[in-house]
C-alpha cells in the first residue's frame, strides 16, 4: 500500500481565530493500486510495504491507513495548518477593514453615533495589520523576537478590544428596549467565540510553574538540562527564563533509569548561548507537553534517522524509547561529537545503533547527507527517513528521498 499527498486548502475563519494562538488540520492521504499511479516511474524502488518479507495482515493496513497522517514536503512552504492559520488572520482582517468602513459609513449618515465604537474599530485595524505585517516570513525571521512579542501583546490586546467594542455594540443594541445587557449579549455568536478565545488564551497559563533543572555543561557549544518530571515518549517542552518574553521549544529524552528526562540546549542565538555560558537551576515551564514529528516513526517496522548537531537530542527521545521494538539505522554529522556533547550523549547513540554513521565534520568536513541517507536506507531495508535538522538541510534531504521514492519526514518550522 502507497500513499500519495492530495493537499486540502483550509478557509478562513476570522481573525479572532487566528489570534486565539493555534489551528489545527490535516492532510488526507490516498491509498494507490500501484506504483505507477500518478505517474512514478517504474525504475523506482518497490514501495516497502509490499516486500514478502514485510507482509502487512489487514488489520495492520488498515491501522496504516488511518495513522499515516504525515507532513506536506517542506519544500511546499506551509503546512495545512500554517495555510489554516496565515488565511484565518488574512482573510479576518480583510473583514475587519470591510466591517470598519461599513461602521465609518453609519457614522456619516448618523446611524451610529457612538465614537467610542468607530475608535476602537480602528485601533483594532491597526493592530491586525501589524500582527501580520511581523509574521511576516522574512521580518519574522530577521528580528523573532519583535515577532513574538507583537503577535503575543497585540493579539492579547486586540482580544480585551474586542470585549470592549461587544459591550459598547450591546448597550446601542438595547437602547430604546427593556432587555439587559446579558440578555442581548449571549444572543449574540460574537459573545461566544469571545469566550472560547479567551478561555484558550488563559489555559495554558494556569499551567504555569517553574520548575529545577540541573545543568549539565558538556562545552561551549552544549549543555544538557536534567529535570525531575517524568514525560510521555517523544514529548517536548518550551521553557523561559521570562514568561512575558520569549520562549523556546526543545524535545525531551528520558533518563536511562527512567525517572525524570533532560534536553539539550546548543548555540543558536543569543538566549541559548546565555543558557549555555550561565546556565540556570530553574526555568519556567507553560502548557502541556507537545508531541514531536518522530512520534510517526512507531507506525513503521524500521526507519533511518537523519539528524545534524543538537538535533540529536529529539532524536534520542525515539530512539532511547523503552517501548520501541523496531530497528533504526542513526546518521548524525556535528561538529566534533565526542567534544561538543560528551560521551554520554555518544555512547546513547551507539547504544541505539552499534553501526550509527556519526560524521565529525570538524575533520572530514560536510558529507553527501542525501547519499549517505540513501545508502542506509537500501542497506538496511528500511520504510522511511525522518530527517532532524536545520530548515534548509531538512528540506535538502527530503526532496533528495522523495525523489528518490523513499518515504522521508522531517518538521516544518513555524511558530
């Protein structure tokens, strides 16, 4: 059984949605009869799942079938939910302007005569084409932490606006009427959707809590952070130093006893070489624990993974897992690997994978990571490839497999 990626577009649902802070959505997946359906060659490698030796029962395919829910390639951009998030907050605003020059209208013709709400319409305006204006991909990137900060104080400001425009629309509505401010609005969808929004919004901070982590310097490049929570497989978490700011995601790996985990933190900017150069006891934690790409790997019998520098570190989630039983070949190539991150670190890997390809390109410079990728998965008969790396490497390596005909998955980067 193959599957083929049919893209589905998602619609726009206001910007309020968008500025609840996530969305969701998928990519349907579509089974085909042959390997020549859509027009792959034939020279292709046959697709794994139909080897003799990898017979699948049904039960299996069809478990398959409904868990094989994977990334669109990176190369196309966006994701189905970064489409279902950017055209939420592109086509809310668009409405919003449509709305505000409706209200501008009303207030000429003096059908509405309250300034309060003609004001905060336009406030409101601004602040949506700024949020946009910093998510921008090429300021996002240039200046992230602008970026965050705008989208996290303007959306939050944007959502008290939006509470007080209801109210001051509430109280022209029953004017002249013997009905109640609560009456008229929990009539109104606007109310609502304000609710849910805000009741999102608030969530993830009541999980709020700082929590002690030992910091481990492995060099100058590297620390390790050990804390005492014991998480579910493949989970990351964000942490900060100040909650108001900036936060950053890292995956997580469990402890060799099994009681607790750690993370890595390597140079990147200027937070992580400040948690590197004076590491810290504590850091705050928000939300739940988020679920990582590799946590797909378990739907295969075996897989190669494909990771650069601390990019280890997701990757030891799945592969240091208790729980996996399926063989997997490890590629990692970093910069001095035993002075970076330790034997610790090294010696999980070897652990894994007797066999791992661990490249020190401080002495043999950069490899043919799609060659070498590919010649691990002919060599060891694997399904697919998950590639951990930076965004330009990930999406370098994933079209090499796929147009190669090897299933490959890597993350896409959003925030």
């Amino acid at each position: 059984m193959r599957f083929h990626r049919r893209r589905t577009l998602g619609g726009a649902f206001g910007v309020s949605a968008a500025l609840a802070g996530s969305s969701q959505g998928s990519v349907q997946w579509l089974p085909c009869a042959s390997n020549h359906a859509f027009g792959e060659p034939s020279n292709r490698r046959p697709c794994p799942h139909k080897r003799a030796n990898h017979a699948l029962s049904n039960r299996e395919v069809r478990y398959r079938d409904w868990a094989a829910t994977i990334h669109i390639p990176p190369s196309i951009g966006l994701s189905f939910a970064n489409c279902l998030y950017t055209g939420a907050a592109v086509a809310g605003t668009i409405w919003f302007i449509l709305l505000s020059a409706l209200l501008t209208r009303n207030f000429v013709l003096h059908t509405l005569r309250s300034i309060p709400v003609l004001t905060i319409a336009y406030v409101l305006l601004v602040l949506f084409v700024g949020i946009i204006a910093c998510a921008y991909p090429a300021l996002r990137f240039k200046s992230h932490n602008t970026f965050e900060n705008t989208h996290r104080f303007a959306g939050w400001l944007s959502i008290a606006l939006f509470w007080a425009e209801l109210i001051l629309l509430g109280e022209a509505m029953r004017a002249g009427t013997s009905q109640s401010l609560g009456d008229i609005l929990i009539r109104q969808p606007t109310f609502w959707f304000l609710v849910i929004i805000t009741f999102h919004i608030v969530l993830p901070w009541l999980r709020l809590r700082k929590v002690e982590f030992v910091p481990e310097k492995l060099s100058n490049h590297a620390v390790r952070l050990h804390f005492p929570m014991t998480l579910k497989p493949f989970s990351g978490i964000a942490i900060s130093d100040a909650p108001l700011k900036e936060w950053h995601p890292f995956a997580t790996f469990p402890s060799a006893d099994g009681k607790g985990g750690s993370l890595l933190v390597s140079d990147a900017g200027d937070w992580t070489k400040k948690a590197i150069n004076t590491p810290r006891t504590s850091y705050w934690v928000k939300g739940v624990p988020k679920t990582g790409v590799l946590s797909m790997a378990c739907i295969f019998r075996s897989c190669v993974i494909v990771t650069t520098g601390s990019g280890i570190g997701p990757c030891l989630s799945f592969l240091t897992d208790p729980s996996r039983k399926q063989p997997c070949r490890v590629l990692w190539s970093t910069p001095s690997p035993l002075k970076t991150f330790g034997e610790s670190i090294t010696n999980k890997v070897r652990e894994v994978d007797p066999q791992a390809v661990i490249i020190d390109t401080r002495a043999s410079g950069r490899p043919n990571m799609i060659q070498i990728a590919y010649q691990l998965f002919i060599e060891s008969g694997a399904e697919a490839v998950f590639v951990i790396s930076n965004p330009k490497l990930t999406k370098k390596v994933v079209y090499g497999m796929e147009s190669r005909g090897v299933p490959a998955f890597g993350p896409i980067w959003d925030s």
